[in-house]
C-alpha cells in the first residue's frame, strides 16, 4: 500500500477460505504488522468473490477494510461486493457504484460517510 494520504479504490477479489489472493498476502500482512500512519487516507471497496462460497463470500476485500481502519484510514460509502459467477460484467456493475462512491468523496460529509452507496450484504 503506497499512498499514504489522499482517496484510495482497493479492488480485491477472494481466494482461499474468504482470503485475499496470494500475491495481496505480504501487503495485507505488511499492513497489520507495521501499521503506517494512514489517517490521512480515505478509501473505498470493492470486494470480488463468488457467492457459491457462501459465507465466504467477497470476504477479500474485508480484510483490506479491517487492516486500512487498523492504521487509521477512514472508509467512504460501503462495500460493494461483486458475484463474479453472476455472469455479469464486474465493471458495468461496478460503475454505478463508483459515481455514487467519488460523489462520496468529494462531498461535505467525505470521510464520514457509510451508508450511503453500494451494497454490503453478508457482513
Ligand atoms: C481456490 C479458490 C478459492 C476461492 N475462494 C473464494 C471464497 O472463499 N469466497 C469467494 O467469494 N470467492 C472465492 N473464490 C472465487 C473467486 O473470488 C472468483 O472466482 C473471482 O472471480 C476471482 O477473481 P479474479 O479472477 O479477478 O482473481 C475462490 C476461487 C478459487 C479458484
């Protein structure tokens, strides 16, 4: 994780028993270990799984959230998860979120904002 202030879209998808993929392990572990000054930092979410895995399901980018809010980073709008065996493009489903996501951002109430947008189903 590089940037250390700023707005921040961390796209995840989910292997494993609801984990981050292999190649996102040493971040994500990077993260929880050395816990950066981050409070500068706004992000949001978007987490791919298949819900097949029941309740696993697009828990990757759960993980991302709980490490990010560790160093303090602060989440804007919810997570959107995406069924990726939905047949669905990802990305046509994604878009309208991320409008509502960066009109999130860039309001008054940035930062504090939760609830507002996406979809958060399961967690
Ligand atoms: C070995 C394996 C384990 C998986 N575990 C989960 C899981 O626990 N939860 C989930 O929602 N999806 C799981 N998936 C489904 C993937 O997240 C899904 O296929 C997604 O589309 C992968 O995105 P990517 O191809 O962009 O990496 C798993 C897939 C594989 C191959």
């Amino acid at each position: 994780m590089h940037p250390k202030s700023g707005l921040a879209l961390v796209v995840s998808s989910t292997y494993g028993t609801g984990d981050v993929p292999e190649t996102a392990e040493s971040a994500l572990a990077s993260l929880l270990d050395e816990k950066p000054d981050l409070s500068a930092l706004r992000f949001g979410i978007i987490s791919l799984g298949d819900s097949h895995y029941g309740d696993t399901f697009a828990k990757g980018g759960l993980h991302w959230d709980h490490a990010l809010r560790q160093c303090g980073a602060c989440r804007v709008g919810e997570i959107l998860k995406i069924d990726c065996q939905s047949g669905e493009d990802p990305a046509v489903l994604a878009k309208p979120w991320l409008a509502g996501w960066l009109d999130l951002a860039a309001g008054p109430d940035a930062g504090m904002a939760t609830g507002a947008v996406g979809s958060d189903r399961g967690r």
